[in-house]
C-alpha cells in the first residue's frame, strides 16, 4: 500500500469531495480497506459515464483494497433522484434483475473476484432491501433522519420546486442503509461515489455513527464535463456503451480517439493505468505537435483495451486505419460490420442488374441514371476502396467482401454498403 495514494488520487483529479481526509489517509496507509460504489441497473448495460468509479475501485484493488461492487437489484427498482430533472420511470422486477445480471458481468472484467490477496466482492442490495418490511425500514432507519436534514441535500433541494415522489425523497435512506448493511457483512468502512452522490454517502455515514457508533468515510469524484461544455459519455446523442454488441469496439475505440485537444491529457490520468510521469512525457509530445494526436491515441488503445481486450483493440485500429486510407478490401465481414454500421445500405435482390450505373440508382445512392454515368466518369465512385470509371463494369464474386459486403464510395466521405 503506497503513502501517497490518496495524492496521487488527488493529482489525477480524481478526488472532489472527501470526509475526514487525515484520519482516512492514515487508514488506507495503515490497513487493507474494504469500499464499495453502487451501480443502479438502470439498463441492461453500464456506459462510460460508470467508467471513471469502476476503475477507481481497481485503482484501490491494486493499493491491497478490497473493493465491493454493489449492484442495486433494490434501489434501482426506485431510482436515484439526485441531479435528475424529473422523476425516473419505473421498471418491472424482472427486468431490473436481468439488467443486474448483466451489470455484475460487466464489473467482472474490470475489477479482479478471484485473485487470493484482496479479491473483489461483488453484493446486490436487492438481497436485503427485496425482504425487508416497511414498518421495520421506518422504524431501523427513518428514525434517525429528520425531514430538515433529508431536505437539506442538495440533490432533493433541486427538486423541490418541480417535485419529488416520497420514493425519490427516500431513495437516500435506502442508500444509507446499503453502506449500514456492507459494514456489518463485510466491515466496509468508505463509500465512493460521483459528485453527485455526496449527499447520499453522507447520509450512511450518519447512519453508522448513530447505529454502530463506528466512523465511516466517503470520498467522492468529480462529474466529468468536456471542455466545449458538453456532456461527457454520449456522442451524437447515444450513450457510448461498455457492452460491445450495443456501441462495437471501433465505435468505442473512435470516441476517445475523437477527443477534443484539450481533455486529452487530463482523460489519460482518469481512465488509464499509466503513471503521471509517463503522463506527463506524452503530454510534452504531444503540445509539440497536437496535430500527431499522441494522447489520443494512446488514451483510445489504452482504454479500449482495457474495455474489451487486446484483440478488439487491434481490430479497431485496423478498422480505422483502413477507412482512413481507403483499402477497404483489407477488412472482413465482421470488421466491415463494425466499420459501417451506420452508413446507408442496400440489400441486393438476385434479380437486380450487377452494372455499375444501374446499381447506383437502383440503391439509390444517386438518383438518376444521368448522375450516375456523370460521376463513374469523372472518377467519384470507389468500390471497395478502388476507383472505378468504366459504364460497363459488372460486380462479380471478386467485389463481395466474405461474400456479404460491397463498399459503395461515392466522393471523399459519401459510404454506401451493398449486402447479399
């Protein structure tokens, strides 16, 4: 266990808030701490807005921790209000078990259950909160909260005004219960969380010192802006997943190699494993010519790896590099999947004719036959990455890619993908 973890911590910038800092810092130098963060399966699979507090738990695994992963089959049949502008909808019981399933599969590849020094532990709120009576909840737990200090939360206090259910204004003493009930299983003593947790992590800690009369910590990391002001995790509106049948390794791969200059180095100290001072030699590089992307490149090979192994890693990288030079016929099937996924496509029918021109309208990537004989003449249209000029050309089996895919390019960037 390293003295000065809880600084580096903090030289990441992964340090917001923190509860009694002396005696916590004294704690983690002296002892292997269990904590634990939660994960409210709020979908059948987490995104990287969870990746910043799923890879602080391994940071602390790595310290000689023990990390507990709590998936919240209870709370997440309620929902969190903090930060939300309206109350969330609800889902079935069987749904958010499925989604809890799923959720403790994905942890598992990031976070370590099995080694024999500190292995990880992995909990599921739905085991107590799913059994317990609302008399005894009122009366274990309700007891020792007032109203004014429930109200005194910032994330309830934001929702005041708009409105808030007795079910999202209670959803902090579930949580306090949660940190109550991992202590006395498990004697987890430090509770982590976003920014936004703050309120709630406080909360437990309140709970332990009135039911157990024993000191718990919280520390807290911050909610992570990009600097044009957007919100980090999503692109183009969609949440950019962990799970690769729901965002492919070259989505995932494309999304940190597209970050903006200046997060670049500072999501190299909150998502990767390198240490500052290789950090900070990439950062040096990498202000000498920003326009060789060094840090993004080792930020998307470094976390995509992390995500989804070596394998995918390289497979993105093909991908990439493929569609940036054009030779397309270097990819397969399942790459050209990946590579594709969104752009326009066409299912071609056995009777339709195979001639270039008439493909391109049939397609309808152009919309005449006039357009189309226009532009194989003037040179604008690739299959599979070469250029083609000739009016009579005929896709054979040579243009299938795996026998599936042709790759339409019509200019610089217009794709269009032919499926057999």
């Amino acid at each position: 266990m390293s003295t000065d973890f809880l600084q580096e911590l903090r030289d990441r910038g992964l340090v917001y808030q923190i509860t009694d800092e002396e005696a916590l810092q004294e704690k983690l130098n002296k002892e292997s701490v269990k904590l634990y963060i939660g994960f409210d399966p709020t979908a059948d699979s987490l995104h990287i807005g969870h990746l910043l507090p799923i890879l602080t738990l391994r940071r602390f695994q790595l310290q000689g921790h023990v990390p507990i992963a709590l998936v919240g089959g209870g709370t997440g049949m309620i929902g969190d209000p903090s930060f939300k502008d309206a109350e969330r909808s609800l889902n079935t019981t069987e749904t958010v078990a499925s989604w809890a399933d799923s959720l403790r599969k994905q942890l598992e590849s990031f976070i370590d259950f099995e080694n024999d020094q500190n292995p990880a532990i992995i909990a599921n709120n739905h085991d107590w909160l799913g059994s317990m009576l609302l008399i005894d909840f009122l009366r274990d737990v309700g007891k020792n909260f007032t109203i004014n200090y429930m109200m005194s939360k910032e994330s309830v206090k934001r929702r005041i005004e708009t409105g808030i259910s007795y079910t999202e204004f209670a959803y902090q003493l579930l949580q306090a219960y949660d940190f109550l009930k991992l202590y006395d299983t498990h004697d987890c003593s430090l509770q982590l969380g976003g920014s936004d947790q703050w309120g709630n992590i406080t909360s437990g800690i309140e709970l332990l010192r009135r039911e157990r009369e024993v000191q718990g910590y919280g520390l807290t990391m911050p909610l992570i802006k990009k600097a044009d002001g957007t919100k980090f995790g999503k692109t183009e509106g969609n949440a950019v997943w962990l799970d690769a049948e729901k965002t492919s390794p070259y989505e995932f791969y494309q999304f940190w190699y597209n970050t903006d200059d200046r997060d670049a180095v500072q999501f190299l100290k909150y998502f990767t494993f390198l240490s500052l001072e290789e950090i900070a030699e990439i950062e040096k590089e990498f202000m000498a010519a920003p326009h060789q992307r060094a840090a993004q490149k080792l930020l998307a090979r470094e976390v995509t790896t992390l995500a989804h192994g070596e394998a995918a890693y390289e497979q993105a990288l093909k991908i990439s590099e493929a569609l940036f030079s054009g030779d397309i016929k270097e990819l397969n099937a399942e790459e050209i999947k990946q590579g594709f996924k969104d752009v326009p496509n066409y299912n071609v029918d056995s009777e339709d004719d195979l001639n270039i021109v008439e493909l391109l309208v049939t397609s309808g990537l152009v919309t005449s036959k006039r357009q189309a004989r226009e532009d194989v003449t003037n040179g604008a249209i690739y299959i599979n990455g070469d250029r083609v000029q000739d009016l009579d050309y005929q896709l054979d089996e040579t243009d299938k890619i795996d026998n599936q895919f042709t790759v339409l390019r019509r200019g610089k960037k217009k794709y269009f993908l032919l499926k057999f």
